[in-house]
C-alpha cells in the first residue's frame, strides 16, 4: 500500500490504532496545503513551496521578491526547509544558488 501511494504522488500513509480498531489516513499529496500547515512552516516558507510546485526551482532573491524580506531571512527560512528535508539545494554557491523540492508533488 505504501509504495502504490508514493507511485501515484500521493504521502505515504499513516496507520495508527485504538480500542475502535486499526485506521489508516491518506494525504492529498506532498505539499498541499494541509500538509503544508501540519509541518509548522510560516506564511514564506509555505509560499516558497508552492512557488516550487509550479517553477521546481527557486533561488535567493525569487524567494526575496515572492515573499518581500531581507536576505537574513531568505538563509534562515531556507535553511530551515533544508533541514526538514522539504528541499535540497544545487550545491552551488553564490548567485547561481537555488533550491528544489526533495520530491515531486
């Protein structure tokens, strides 16, 4: 069952039981908007990633311009994103630097 829903681009699903009985919860997919707001991001974490659904890349200053913030906080929101493994980065430094989703919605 996990792996047919991560072939058709949906969460893996969760199981979980109690005395009623054994359940199991399905997601939309990676990165709806539900999803988005169970994992705790802010209001520019979560526009990056919907950018990111549509451009599967974004870069310093398109994260700047989206979400109209410092640079400062561009590195903070981004690095925290990475940490959560939401996105990886390019390996690049500097201004060829960006940023795509770790998987596909």
């Amino acid at each position: 069952m996990i792996n047919t829903c991560l072939n058709v681009g949906l969460v893996k699903p969760k199981y979980y039981y109690n005395l009623s009985g054994f359940f199991v919860e399905f997601q939309k997919g990676y990165y709806s908007k539900e999803y988005l707001n169970s994992l705790g991001l802010n209001k520019r974490q979560k526009n990056a990633i919907l950018h990111l659904k549509i451009a599967k890349k974004i870069t310093n200053k398109k994260y700047q311009e989206i979400n109209k913030c410092s640079r400062n906080t561009v590195s903070k929101d981004l690095t925290i994103l990475v940490k959560k493994e939401i996105l990886s980065d390019s390996g690049i430094k500097g201004a060829s630097a960006f940023y795509s989703l770790r998987k596909s919605n």
